[in-house]
C-alpha cells in the first residue's frame, strides 16, 4: 500500500531550496517517480513530504554550450536525451546506454538525474556519465558544490548527496564531444530488464575509459587507460577494479567472464 505523505510542488528554486532546508531527510524529491514510488510502495521510504520537482521553473530539458557541455536538468526525461540530435551525433555513448534503459514508456517519465541520485549499482546511465567526465551540481541554501561521477557514488543506493541538497545539473564536458563509444548490456530477457552486467567504452584524446554497471557496490570507472593497451591488460585492470557477486539474477563467475567478454568486445569496436 502506498504510505500517506504531503505533496508539495514549488515554482521556483528559492521555493525548493527553503522546503529542503525545512524538511532535509523528512522529504523525498519527486522527478519521474519511477524509483521513488516503487520504494516508498514497498516501504523503503517513509517521507513525510514528497516535493515535486515537476513545476519548477527552468528546471526542464537539455542544452548545450561550449563552456557548460551538454546539460541536464531535475526533469529531463531519459526520452528527451535519446530525441536529442547533438547527443544522437556527438555522444553516441550516452545515446546507447540511454536506449538500453527500460522501456520507452518508462523513459518518457524516467529522468537521468533520478537515475543517479537512486545510485543502483545497476543504474545504465552512470556508465556512460563516469567515462565521458561528467560533473554533478549540488545545491542547497548555503550554495552550490560541484563533484565528479566517480566522487557521487559511495555505496549501493547510496550518494554524497546531503538532506537539504539537490541536483540541480548534470554537465557533460564539450570536450567530450565526439568520443568514440558504446555500451554493452546483459539481460535475463530479451526486452527491458534490469542489467546482469553493463560495460561501456570511451575512446578520449589518446585514452581509454571504461566504466562498469552491475559488478560492485557503486558504478566503476577504469580511467586513463593508454588508448593502445593490450586487450588482454585492459581486461585485467576491469577485473582488479569490480567485484561482482552471485544473486538472483546470476553468478559472480558469469558476471565476471560477461564483463571480460564485453571489454574485449567493445575495444574491438571503438578502435576500428
Ligand atoms: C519497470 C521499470 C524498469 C526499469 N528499468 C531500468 C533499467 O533498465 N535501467 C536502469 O538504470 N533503471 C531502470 N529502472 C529504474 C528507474 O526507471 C530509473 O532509475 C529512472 O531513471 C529514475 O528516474 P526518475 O525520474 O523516475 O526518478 P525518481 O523515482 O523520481 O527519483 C529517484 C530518486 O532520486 C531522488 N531525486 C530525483 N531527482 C532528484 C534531484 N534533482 N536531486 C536529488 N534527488 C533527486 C528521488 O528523491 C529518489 O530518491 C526501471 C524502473 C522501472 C519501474
């Protein structure tokens, strides 16, 4: 059964950032909802406010420039990002992680900041964000921090994000415009599921970043690797950085031979 909570839904940040100053952890932040209203369905979260993110003013869609990158907002959709024509052409690995996220009728709701700030090991979006540099902008009341992907994630579900902060940008550098890049992800099933495992590559000015979902607590970037290192090196820098554990969904052998095998394919492909 669903919890009973008050729903708020400012119109401006100051609004926001007052009722996050007031409530801190007795409020959930509402984007999509998509996490949000399956934990707190299951009890997992008890907020006593839910605010939505949804009326905020300025708070919606993506841009791009060439100090700020590309940019997303609390309310940009999973949909809006795979629509966009600059992230189709420049940042085709965000594109394909995005695509391989759940399906299009989730993606409609579904936003990249929710997927973040829900920090599951498993999150799609993380992978192409940690290789491609990504910067998270946190606000509060006493002002703005910004942190790279690999400094967000702390644990499983868990960010450094603080009670009264929220995220109000995702940055992607312009210099990562035109990496080379793609993602592989492993499923039970055919359509939309959960990954089993999830690699992506980047090729970037010389070096190679590789990034993987689903093999250790938070997201793992490998980074800096030299573009012509050996396959079999570059595989084993990903072993020595993840540690994949056996669940419902499959063994920590079979994550670690998918995860070799992904690597070895999608060098293969970003050098060709
Ligand atoms: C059927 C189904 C299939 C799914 N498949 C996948 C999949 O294949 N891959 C995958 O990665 N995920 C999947 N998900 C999970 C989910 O859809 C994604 O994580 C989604 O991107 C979450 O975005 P949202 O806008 O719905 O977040 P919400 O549910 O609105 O929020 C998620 C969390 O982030 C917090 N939050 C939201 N915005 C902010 C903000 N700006 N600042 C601070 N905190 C904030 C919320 O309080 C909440 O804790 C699936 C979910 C469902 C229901």
């Amino acid at each position: 059964m669903l919890q009973s909570f008050r729903y708020m839904a400012p119109r401006t940040r100051p609004e926001l950032l007052d009722l996050l100053a007031e409530y801190g952890s007795r409020a959930k932040l509402l984007a999509g909802g998509t996490d949000l209203l399956v934990t707190i369905r299951a009890g997992v979260h008890k907020p006593e406010v839910v605010i939505d993110l949804k009326k905020v003013e300025g708070f919606s869609g993506l841009s791009w420039s060439q100090t700020d990158g590309l940019v997303f907002r609390p309310t940009t959709t999973i949909n809006e990002v795979l629509q966009d024509a600059r992230v189709r052409k420049d940042y085709p690995l965000l594109a394909a992680c995005a695509h391989d996220l759940a399906s299009y009728q989730v993606r409609n709701r579904a936003t990249v900041i929710g997927n973040v700030v829900n920090a599951s090991p498993c999150s799609d979006m993380a992978p192409a964000l940690l290789c491609l540099g990504a910067t998270a902008v946190l606000s509060s009341k006493s002002g703005e921090r910004r942190v790279l992907f690999q400094d967000f994630f702390i644990g499983v579900k868990r960010t450094i994000l603080r009670p009264e902060e929220f995220l109000e940008r995702i940055e992607i550098p312009a210099a990562s415009a035109g990496v080379k890049g793609d993602y592989r992800k492993l499923k039970r099933i055919q359509g939309h599921d959960l990954g089993i495992v999830g690699v992506a590559v980047a090729l970037k000015g010389g070096k190679l970043n590789i990034a993987v979902s689903s093999a250790a607590p938070t997201p793992v970037l490998v980074q800096g690797l030299d573009a012509g290192i050996a396959v079999e090196a570059a595989v084993e820098a990903v072993a020595k950085a993840t540690s994949p554990i056996s669940d419902v969904r499959c063994t920590k052998e079979y994550r670690e031979f998918m995860i070799g095998t992904y690597v070895r394919r999608l060098l293969q492909e970003v050098r060709a």
